[in-house]
C-alpha cells in the first residue's frame, strides 16, 4: 500500500511551507537527490500487473523501483535509523511515497510534487524579474531626464 503524507488527503500535496521545512537540511536533500536518481526497474511489466509481484506497490512502480533506507544509508555518510527519520520527514511533506515489498519499505522521490513546487517557486521569481524591470525602466526614464 502506498502511504498517504500525513496531514493530505489523496491526490492533495502538502503545504509548500511543510515541503521547505523539510529542505531546509541539507541531509533530506541529499536523500531526495540519491532518491530522484535512483535506476527505473529493467524489463517491462507482466501483463495486467506491474513489474513488482507485491500488490502494495504503487500502480506505476514498473517505473521504479525505489530504495530502501538501508540502501540510502549505503550511499550517504548517514547510519540507516537517521536516514529513515529524514525519509519520515520528507514523506510527511508530501515530497516522498513509501510501500512494502515482501519485508523491505522502498521509497521514491514524488516527481509530480517537486515539480509543482519548482512552478510555485518560478512564479514568484517571474513576478519579482517583472518588478525589477520595471524598476530599471523608471531608472532609465529618470536618467534620461
């Protein structure tokens, strides 16, 4: 079963205020940067189902295959209990999905909810170049005279 962040409801992101509070650590970032790395699955699905036999797998986790905090933990110079409390972190925010395969819980980053956040971001910097140029204008009318 995927899990749901907590505090939203399906298909809801979290609070962006959430999502930067959780990228306010530069450890998260790194775990979202070695998650949004991670290699798809190989292969192609079986028909009808998915490339993962658990039917706790998210319905497109053909796509990926998601790591564990174990091998997070492998590939940052952070032990495994502190990786899973910065994946908790995370998936709370909403920036994180986690289901259960056999006895492992994989995770993976949410493309979907970090690109949503970039657009939030690139808005307000769109609206600021806008200001600032309109600032230069008024600069360049007031030296001209």
């Amino acid at each position: 079963m995927v899990t749901t962040p907590a505090g939203t409801a399906a298909g809801n992101p979290a609070p962006p205020v959430a999502a930067f509070a959780a990228l306010g650590d530069e450890t998260r970032w790194a775990v979202l940067e070695a998650l949004a790395g991670a290699d798809p699955v190989g292969g192609t699905a079986p028909a009808g189902g998915t490339a993962l036999a658990d039917s706790t797998a998210p319905a497109d986790a053909d796509d990926r295959a998601g790591l564990t905090a174990s091998a997070l933990a492998a590939r940052l110079p952070v032990t495994r209990q502190a990786i899973a409390k910065h994946l908790a972190v995370l998936e709370a925010a909403g920036l994180v999905e986690s289901w259960v395969v056999g006895r492992e819980r994989r995770y993976r980053a949410l493309g979907a909810e970090l690109t949503a956040l970039g657009r939030r971001l690139e808005r307000i910097g769109d609206a600021w170049e806008a200001r600032l140029g309109r600032i230069a204008g008024i600069a360049e009318q007031l030296e001209r005279g």
